[in-house]
C-alpha cells in the first residue's frame, strides 16, 4: 500500500524519497503517515483506510485550512481511489507536546493559536452536526441541535 501511494506522489509531484513513517495509532488503525522528500519541498502522504476519514480530512484542507492563513499545511495532492491519500506540506516548528515554556511563553503560544482560529470561526457555517462527505454534505442522519448530537454520540 505505501509503495502504491509512493509512485502516485512521483507521478503527481515529481521524484519522491521516503524520509521516514509518522505512522499514529488511531483506534482502527486508520491512518498511516509517511514523510516524503520531494521537488515541493518536505510533504506528508496520508493514506486513509475509511473514506469517511479521508472525505473529512480532504474537505478539512479544502475548505478550512485557508481560515488559518499561512499557518495550515498545503493541500498539495488528492488520491480518490484506494489507496486513498492526500499529501500536505510540511509546516516549520516543533510539535509542543516535544517542548518545555516558561509560563509567560506558554501563554504567548496558546494566544497566538486562539488568533489563529478566529479566521476559522469567521467561516460562514454550516445547518449541521456531524461528519461530512468531502463536498460537505452530511455522512450521516444530519442533526441540527449540537447538544442532542454529541449526547447521541456518547451514549453510543
């Protein structure tokens, strides 16, 4: 499976090297991460095991990410066929979790990230709750009411 999505990102990126595998451990397994080297720089290709995973993740960088201007990755590449993929660019800097602040530090970063999600709580939105296809469209029975959805979902 990674080999597949290796010679599709060469075939829509230019030559590709695998770096290294960013494989995390979701319940299901469902993602798979591989660090590739390629002409646009340090990427990420994504393979996705559900569609509805994938569909949410691609309608994520295609309709969201711009709301966080210059600091969410690029979308630079879409596989809708098994295996399905996509490949984003690499952002600069440190996963935080990886780092220790001071607290006057710590502080400035958590503010700086709440600047940034104003742009995507400026996004006009949508009726519903819930997962959506990667047109944005429901993937399930859409539920107009927040606290009745996520009550649905815990008791499941």
């Amino acid at each position: 499976m990674i080999d597949e999505v290796l010679a599709w990102c060469g075939s829509v990126l230019g030559p590709v090297k695998a770096l290294s595998d960013h494989t995390r451990h979701h319940p299901g397994d469902r993602t798979t991460a591989v660090c590739i080297d390629a002409p646009q720089g340090v990427c990420y290709a994504k393979i996705h095991r559900t569609k509805s995973h994938w569909a949410q993740e691609v309608h994520g960088y295609e309709q969201w990410a711009r709301a966080f201007g210059g600091f969410a990755p690029q979308l630079l590449a879409v596989r809708d066929e098994p295996p399905l993929a996509l490949v984003v660019s690499e952002r600069p800097g440190k996963v935080l979790e990886d780092i220790e602040l001071d607290p006057d530090r710590e502080r400035a970063v958590w503010r700086a990230a709440g600047e940034a999600l104003v742009g995507l709580h400026e996004l006009a939105t949508g009726e519903h709750f819930g997962p959506c296809r990667r047109d944005g469209t429901c993937a399930e029975e859409p539920s107009g009411d927040a606290v009745e959805y996520i009550s649905a979902k815990l008791r499941n």
